[in-house]
C-alpha cells in the first residue's frame, strides 16, 4: 500500500487536534464549579424565606427559611417595631433558631408550613427532580475523567449531555420551588404574606447556567472537527482498488 502525501499546507492532525486536551480542561473545571453549587444548593435550607404578618404592639415575630429537606423556623425579637412594617425580618436578625426535616421525609418530624397536600407534592417533587440532577452531574464526572486516558475521547460525547440534562433538572426543580413558594404565599390556609429567594436559590440558578452551557461546549469540543479546505477530505480518503 503506497503511503498518502499530505498536500502543501493541509494541516496535519496532531497539529489539528493538540488544542483540544486543553480546551476539555478549561471546560471541565468551570463544569466543578458549576457542580459545587450544585451541591451547595441541594444540601443547604436558603432557597426562599417567608415572613408572616406582624400583629399590633408584638415584640417578637416568626419568620421560615426552607430547602429541599429541612424547614428553619427563627423567632425574632423587635426591640423598637416599627408600625410601618407588616412583615417579620429580615432573617439575619437574632433569635432562637430552630430547623427540622419536612415530616413527608421523616415520620417522625413535624411541620406545619407544608400540612398542605399541594406543598407537601411540591417539596417531594422538587426534591426528587434535584437527585437527578446530581446523579447526571457525578455519570458525567466519572466519563470526562475516563476520558482523559488514551483513546478514550468517545466518552466525552456522553458525558456532555449528562451535563446538560443535569442542568436541566435543576431548573426544573428550582421552577417547581418557585411555584410552590408562589402557590404558599396565595393561599388563605397559610399565614406568610411576604417571601423572597436566598443564596442557595441563586446557586441553582447559576449551576444550571454553568452546566447546561459547559455541556453543549463540551459536546462542540468532543465532535470532529470540520475540514477548513476543500482538498482535506479528498486527501483523507481512502486510496480506491
């Protein structure tokens, strides 16, 4: 079989392709930053804080702050109420401090924000959807780094859309919190009036910004490359018998 000669100023493969281990780095370390907020944001209890109503003359107010797992409640003591206030807080203020997992994770704790059957969906789904997430984020850590061995770039395909579809899940899960924090504040059968959204809301808000762009990245970065030249893929072929 005779040899091919590259033409003139083709590029040569090895040229071609010595960027790309390191366009994989760069990309795979902004995928662990954007995996460790999503960590932060699965495990931690400041996705939204509610405040309920202030009665007259009170001294002392109860405002929540809530995660995937586990509810904070926080009784604030107002030295000087003031009477244009109508909501408790803000939470960074001192006072008793107390936390619990919701009652539909463990039997055994109770907690009366989520009694509703409609939150109590909300919660568990959110939940749920948030694991996904976490579980496609590991499968794709455990691909690119499989991939950093020789001949093993076929991985890097996989492990892009695991990425994205983790992504995907965590904003899944942060619309459904929204929806359920949205739904508590509307409904009569609840006393919170006023809620905003914590650190751990915008930490899954920036991992899925992090992750689903990464991994579209990563699928570009993993796919072969396009012939710059016309003659490139002329000069590839293979010789006919």
């Amino acid at each position: 079989r005779i040899p091919r000669r590259a033409r003139p100023g083709a590029p040569v493969p090895s040229e071609m392709d010595e960027s790309k281990p390191l366009k994989v780095r760069l990309t795979f370390s902004v995928i662990l930053v954007g995996i460790s907020l999503l960590f932060a944001a699965v495990v931690t209890d400041h996705w939204a804080v509610l405040s309920p109503s202030l009665e007259e003359n009170t001294t002392s107010c109860e405002a929540a702050h809530f995660g995937l797992w586990r509810l904070c409640t926080k009784r604030i003591f107002m030295q000087e109420p003031s009477p244009k206030e109508k909501s408790c807080g803000p939470i960074s203020l001192p006072g008793d401090h107390n936390c619990s997992y919701f009652k539909h994770f463990t039997p055994g704790e109770t907690s009366e924000i989520f009694e509703v059957t409609t939150q109590k969906e909300y919660s568990i789904s959110a939940a749920a959807i948030a694991i996904f997430s976490v579980g496609f984020a590991i499968i794709g850590t455990i691909c690119v780094l499989l991939s950093f061995r020789k001949k093993r770039d076929y991985l890097l395909k996989p492990a892009s859309m695991f990425y994205t579809f983790a992504g995907l899940c965590i904003i899944i899960s942060v619309e459904v919190m929204r929806q359920s924090v949205k739904r508590m504040i509307d409904s009569k059968e609840t006393a919170w009036i006023k809620y905003s959204y914590s650190w751990s809301f915008a930490c899954a808000c920036a991992a899925f910004v992090l992750l689903f762009v990464c991994g579209i990245a990563l699928l570009l970065i993993a796919l072969p490359r396009f012939p710059q030249n016309p003659w490139e893929t002329c000069m590839d072929a293979e010789p006919e018998h």
